[in-house]
C-alpha cells in the first residue's frame, strides 16, 4: 500500500468520521423521559400549529443528555455508510460509534487499508478514529488517528471550520431548528415507528431563504444555522421527523443537494438517558493526524 493512499485515507475518514457524527447528533431526538419540558403536559389545547409543537419538541430536545442511535448516510459518490452505538451531547458531543462503509470511494478506500469498519470514539476536544493492521504496519505501527478539532478546523476551504464548529457545538435538536426555520412545516399525520405511536411532521428548506419570523428561532439561532449550512454546501434540503407521546423524536429523515452531489440520513433513537462513557485511546498506539499530513507525501 502507497503512503499517498495512507494520506488520502486519513483525510477522507476526518470528513467521514466527523460528518457521521454530526448527521446522527444533529438529527438526534431528545428530551429524556425525566426530563419536564418535553412530557404529555405540554399537549391538548396549548398546541395551536406544528410550529407550536415543534417548538415544545425543540426544548424538550436541547435538555437531552445522550441516546442510542442508529443510522444510515449517503454523500453522492464520495460515501455510503452506516453506524451505530451511543451519544452524549451534555458537554460537546462524546460517545461511540462503530462505523461500516457500504459503497463509494471511503469504502474503497477503506478497503485498501484492510477494512470497512472502524470504531469512533467522540470527545469534546477531538474524535479517534481505530484502524486496521495494515493502516498500522504504514503509521508506525498506531492503529488509532486522532483528530483534534482545531487541526480539522486547517483542512482547505471552509469544509474544516465547518466540522470542528459542528463537532464542538452541534445539539442534537438541529433537525427540529431545520424545520422550524423552514416556514412550511407542516404536520402530516399520525404513525408507527417501530412500533411506537408518532407524529410525523416534515418541512423543505431554502438556505437562500431562511424563515425569520415564524420560526420562532433567535436572530443569532437562525444565523448560525444558515452559516453550517452554507459551510457544509447545502442548498436545499427536505427534513422530516417523528415525535412520540413525550415529545421526543425517534425517527428523522435528511435529504438535500450539497455542492458535492445528493445527500440523505435517516437515524433512529432510543435509550435517551443511556450511560455515555467514553476514554482516550492509549498515546503509545494513537497517531496524530496533523503528524500523518506532515510525514506522508501529498496525494
């Protein structure tokens, strides 16, 4: 295996890495069950409008502290994948994930290293990513690469400051936010999510034409928002959810045009609450990436 392939690899799978945890977070449902904000009392007569009750939703949501979650990604061409384990988000976003790349050129790339799946460990300060054998026998024997997210923040054009701002601040109610900023939300009935009674609403958005004062969001909440995502190159992007009987979401659906090509993300949650315990993998078998981008030529 060339070292430039080594070089490629580490590159792709910080954006991979960091965009599957943001995709499975920022569309990640909420409020657990001890939570009071987002309980049945919030229901009945009170609720006027979806952006009522998203808005309940949007609460409830930001008190949340972890979940399992389960989800699948598709970036155009670029990668395929799935993941699963569990979040936290009370203090940055931390937890783990075992990630499978299923197509595109992170899967072949991937390949060429040994594997399609590797372990992701989440922290506040940086993401490591564990790989095979054969990576190690090319980084001087370390399995792990560690992403610190002020290096992410160096990788070319806008794309690094847009995954070390996620990674950092990102709360899991962001899809509720999408719709709520869309300005045509609507409600579209009542169904079953895995056997689960929900709400399922839905909503387009316009990047070029944030919704200001019906999305009951904060001048500087809609900002940011418009900001990631025009650092993550969305344009237009369909958001929908399904919200339970205590107001937490357990389904949501992504779909959108990136400058890249199509994207879409569909995740679930469940276990809100769920204990989140995640470590820092040993220095003596972990690489850096900023080290790996200085001794590996350029590809």
């Amino acid at each position: 295996m060339k070292s430039t392939t080594v070089r490629r690899a580490t590159v792709s799978i910080a954006v991979a890495a960091a965009m599957t945890g943001v995709a499975a977070c920022s569309g990640s449902d909420s409020g657990k069950g001890s939570g009071g904000d987002g309980k049945a009392a919030d229901k009945g007569t009170t609720r006027v409008s979806p952006i009522a009750a998203l808005r309940s939703v949007e609460k409830s949501t930001d008190k949340a502290d972890s979940a399992k979650v389960e989800s699948t990604t598709t970036m155009g061409t670029m990668m395929s994948m799935k993941a699963d384990g569990a979040l936290g988000w009370a203090d940055g976003l931390t937890g783990n994930l075992t990630i499978t790349y299923t197509g595109g050129t992170m899967a072949d790339q991937m390949r060429q290293l040994g594997t399609t799946s590797m372990e992701a460990r989440y922290l506040p300060d940086a993401y490591y990513a564990k790989m095979g054998d054969k990576f190690a026998e090319q980084s001087g024997g370390k399995h792990w690469i560690k992403y610190a997210y002020d290096d992410l923040a160096d990788l070319a054009g806008g794309s690094g400051a847009y995954m070390k701002d996620q990674m950092q601040n990102t709360t899991p109610n962001q899809s509720v936010k999408l719709l709520l900023a869309s300005g045509d939300v609507k409600k579209v009935g009542e169904e079953k999510v895995r056997g689960e009674n929900t709400t399922h609403y839905s909503g387009t958005v316009d990047v070029a034409d944030l919704a200001g004062e019906s999305s009951n969001l904060t001048e500087d909440q809609l900002a940011d928002l418009k900001r990631q995502l025009e650092q993550a190159g969305v344009t237009t992007e369909t958001v929908d959810i399904w919200v339970n009987d205590e107001d937490l979401l357990v389904k949501k659906v992504e779909k959108g045009e990136l400058a890249t090509g199509s994207m879409s993300s569909t995740a679930y949650y469940s276990d809100y609450g769920v204990e989140v315990s995640t470590e820092e993998p040993a220095a003596s078998d972990t690489a850096d990436f900023k080290d790996l981008m200085q001794t590996q030529p350029a590809a």
